[in-house]
C-alpha cells in the first residue's frame, strides 16, 4: 500500500511550528503529490485559525499551486463540533476558503449556548465517574457526530473516538451513507484493528493522515497503515492509498 497525500497537516497558523511552505517540502521529500493544510477551527480557544488569515492562506496555498504543477496543495479546516445539535465552526464567509472539511470532537472549543456545553462538555466529564451514564453519552455524542455530517459536506472525520467516545458501527454506518472517511491518525491513533473490521463492515471509507503539527512529521504514516494491514484494509478502502 503506497499513500499519495498528506490530508490533516497544521501550520503557524494554528499550533503548528512550520509555514504552509515548510509542509509542502516535507511532502515532497516524503514522496507525496498532494497535502491539506488544516489547521484548527474558528472557534478552538487559542489555536484556533482567525477569520481574517483565510484570505492570506488561500492566496498563498493558490500561488504555491501555480508554481507546482506536479504536486497539489488543499485549503482546509479541522472543524470542531459546537453545539448539540450537530453544528460546526464553519460558516457561508469561511467555506468559500475550503477544498476540504476535515472535523472532530474536541474539548478546548467555545460552543453554542450553555445547553452545549452540558450537553457536551458536562456529560462526558460526568461518563468518566459514572457507569450508568458512559453507555448513554457515547450514543449521544455519536448522535450530535451524525446530525453533522448530514447537515454539512465533510470530507474527513478526525481521529473518531481519541477526544470523546462514540459508537464506532453508528457512525462508520452513516459516514458510508454521506461519503464521509474515517481517519486512521498516525499521531494520536486509539483505533484498534477491531474497530477498523467493524467500520469497513459497514461499508466506510478511510484515511491515513499524519495529524502533523511540525514539518518533519507530514507524511509520517507508519503506525496506521501497520494498523490498516493488520485489519485487512485495501487501497480500495483507503481515499489517499493506491496499490504498491
């Protein structure tokens, strides 16, 4: 299995430590013809990209694109989930930016209402100190997790599970229905071969991602495709995989 693209990378403009450019090198190096930059949603507390650097991330990612007719560059987001209800930090002004729409749970995020962050936020804290509540809250959160990618064009669903636990069968099954892939993070993977024999099940796709936050780390794919080996994954399967 051979990966042609880098789709979950982050740069200076969230916490990364490397430029938009300094990525794009270390894909090349790494033999790679396409990379997302991907950095953090509107509305994470600190890492978050600001509204107004879009504009001068596209303008660059395009002119890094007309000098580099071999090789592609992707604009993207790592959007958060922000509300019960399944909305996301991505709004009509913003997605005029995007190629792609990466999106995930996670907990430094300024949501929608108090009602969120009970919903969200008080209810996964409470799962971890009472067993009666862990099963209900895992189907909640994989409930919010569907309601958006159903209501929004998502392409990438960001290390499902790591930040808050969902029901891996519920949500491969709706992602196979909205062409949604499911990540297989190289950096933060708490999937197991298990669950990637359930998802396929289901008829999902995947993606192998670096989830780099420094240059030297895009492309840095070892530990998942070991995974996807050992779970029986094909290229078939896999959106930025072709056979070696």
């Amino acid at each position: 299995m051979k990966l042609f693209a880098d789709y979950h990378t982050h740069t200076i403009y969230s916490h990364g430590t490397g430029t938009i450019m300094d990525n794009v090198n270390a894909a090349k190096k790494k033999g790679l013809k396409e990379i997302a930059i991907t950095d953090h949603g509107l509305r994470h507390f600190t890492y978050g990209v600001k509204r107004e650097k879009l504009k001068r991330m596209r303008e660059e990612i395009d002119e890094i694109n007309e000098n580099n007719k071999d090789f592609k560059v992707l604009l993207g987001l790592e959007c958060n989930i922000i509300s019960s209800d399944g909305q996301i930090d991505l709004d009509d002004e913003a997605m005029k930016y995007m190629d792609i729409v990466l999106l995930g749970y996670h907990m430094m995020v300024r949501l929608k209402g108090v009602p969120s962050y009970v919903h969200i936020y008080g209810r996964h804290y409470l799962s971890k100190i009472s067993k009666s509540m862990a099963e209900e809250t895992r189907q909640s959160n994989t409930d919010i997790m569907i309601n958006a990618i159903k209501k929004y064009k998502v392409n990438i669903i960001t290390h499902p599970g790591a930040r808050i636990s969902m029901d891996t069968g519920r949500l491969a099954e709706a992602a196979a229905k909205t062409g949604t892939a499911l990540e297989i993070n190289s950096k933060s993977n708490i999937m197991t071969v298990d669950y990637l024999k359930v998802a396929a099940g289901h008829g999902a796709k995947f993606v192998i991602n670096s989830d780099a936050h420094k240059p030297e780390d895009v492309g840095n794919f070892r530990n998942a495709i070991k995974l996807a080996e050992m779970a029986g994954l094909t290229s078939h399967q896999i959106i930025n995989a072709v056979k070696s």
